[in-house]
C-alpha cells in the first residue's frame, strides 16, 4: 500500500509542481513547473528525491496536511510559521510525521511562495512528461479540499548526513532587489534615452501570477508591435500602452510585443519570491 497525505485546507492557492513541461512549445503547451527553482531543487535534494520529483508550491497562504503514514517531508522557499501537531518545524530541515499528525502552515510572511516537499515525491497524474498542474492540459489548477494525494517510495534514509547548506531565494523585504537581465531580440529597436530608463526602479503591480508579473509604472514606448514570435519564460515584453511584463513559468509561447530583455534564471527565481509593491532595478548585460 502507497504513502499517501489528505488536504484539509488547501489554503489560498496550492498547486502541484515537478522541474517543468518541456518540448511541447511548438504545440502552445506552456512550460510550467515550479517558479522558484532554487527553493524546489534545495527541497528535493534535502530528501534525496528524483531532481523532477513533484511537491507542493503553496501561494500567500499555506495548507492544513494530514499524513495518512509516516512520512519525511521539508519546506522551503517563502518563510512562515509550521507546526506539526503543535511542535514548530523548521524552514530547510527535513521532518519525519508520524501517521495521523498534522501539519499546519501559515499565511506567508516573507516572500510569495513556499514549497513542501516529501520523501518520494507526489505521484499524480503524469500529462506531456509532467506532473505539473496547468488547466486545461491537467484537470485541475489547484488542489481542492479533501484531496488524498499518493507519495513516491522514499529514499532519503540512504541520504542522512549529506546535508546541503538551504538557501532562500528571497532576499528581504522592504528594499529594491535587482533583477539581472540579457538584451532581448528587440531592444536594439530602443533609442539610447529609453535605454537608459531601464536602469531605474519599477514595483510590482497588483497584476502578478504564474503566467507573468506587470511593473506598475508606464514605459514610454514608441515601438511597434512584432509579428508573433517565440517567448519563453522570462521574457520581458514592452506593449504598445508602455506597460512592462515580465513572463513566468506559466506563459505563452508566443506574443506580438517586442521582446526588450530576456531575465536570467536565477531572477526568474527571485521574481517568484516577490509580490505587489516590491521593488526592482532591471540591470541590463
């Protein structure tokens, strides 16, 4: 019999994600997967998982877990407050629960996105070579109330004492963090002045998700539209009103807005971590 957890409370929105969906770009199927790789690659080798291995990624607001089996499981990620059946858990520390405990998460208190992870990985459903969830290539968006999800055969027993140091993606609050960048395939078409206001802050908007984050303030643009051509996540598009957007894992694959920077992965990680009102300096290489 398999390993299994039930969601009590699914909390604000909690999905299940592996390393991506690739190879299906040319059909429109966007690459999904985890949008702070940092924090999901720490997890799974914190565990001695399959480096693919899906877990949970919780948004704003943590689940209510019950473990049907003893389990190992860890956080990582956005900080907030754990405890299982009462007893605090540590961020970045691998936990055995015992069958019947419960683990109860709180709304996040730094940063956007947490991940909880657990020996074996989740085993649902595999659609393109991925358990990621993206409606409508998978039946649901987010794990709903009462869900019972089935675990992987755990490993991390033969994996004790080859700790890793964890490491956050997110920085810290309340300061402008800078996102490194790459000329994108039209940002010769810029003039020199415009070139240079992408040296100066922008914040997030209220208009952030898994498919892309919008910086609040206007860009001047006098750049036309492209014929629709390839984006990937990352991918920094300026549309025709001067607004920003900033791909994420969720994206399309292709657009018609000219393409100005293309954000290094190691960003794209702390992109994830942010939310309405923090601040960026796009700095250009």
């Amino acid at each position: 019999m398999s390993k299994s957890i039930q969601i009590l409370d699914k909390g604000f929105f909690t999905t299940v994600q592996d390393g991506g969906r690739y190879g299906y770009a040319a059909t429109g199927v966007p690459e999904s997967g985890a949008m702070d790789r940092l924090s999901y690659t720490q997890a799974n080798r914190l565990l001695n998982n399959h480096p693919n291995a899906a877990m949970l990624e919780c948004t704003l607001v943590g689940p209510k877990i019950r473990f049907n089996h003893p389990t190992y499981f860890v956080i990582a990620g956005a900080h907030m407050d754990v405890t299982l059946d009462g007893t605090p858990v540590k961020i970045g520390v691998p936990t055995l629960a015992k069958a019947s405990q419960i683990l109860y998460t709180s709304k996040i208190s730094r940063g956007t996105r947490c991940y909880i992870a657990f020996g074996g990985g989740l085993e649902t459903a595999t659609v393109l070579n991925s358990k990621s969830w993206y409606t409508p290539i998978t039946p649901d968006n987010q794990i709903r109330n009462g869900a019972t999800l089935s675990l992987g055969i755990s490993t991390y027993g033969d994996s004790k004492g080859a700790h890793i140091k964890y490491k956050s993606a997110y920085l810290s609050a309340g300061r402008v963090h800078t996102i490194q960048a790459f000329r994108g395939p039209e940002y010769r078409l810029l003039t020199h002045s415009e070139q240079q206001l992408l040296a100066v802050p922008f914040t997030i908007s209220k208009l952030w998700n898994r498919m892309a984050v919008q910086l609040q303030e206007p860009f001047d643009n006098k750049l036309k539209s492209i014929a629709t051509s390839p984006v990937i996540p990352g991918t920094v598009q300026l549309t025709p009103s001067g607004k920003i957007i900033i791909l994420m894992r969720d994206c399309q694959t292709t657009g018609g807005y000219p393409r100005i920077l293309q954000i290094a992965q190691t960003s794209i990680n702390i992109l994830a971590q942010m939310q309405q009102g923090d601040g960026i300096l796009l700095s250009v290489t």
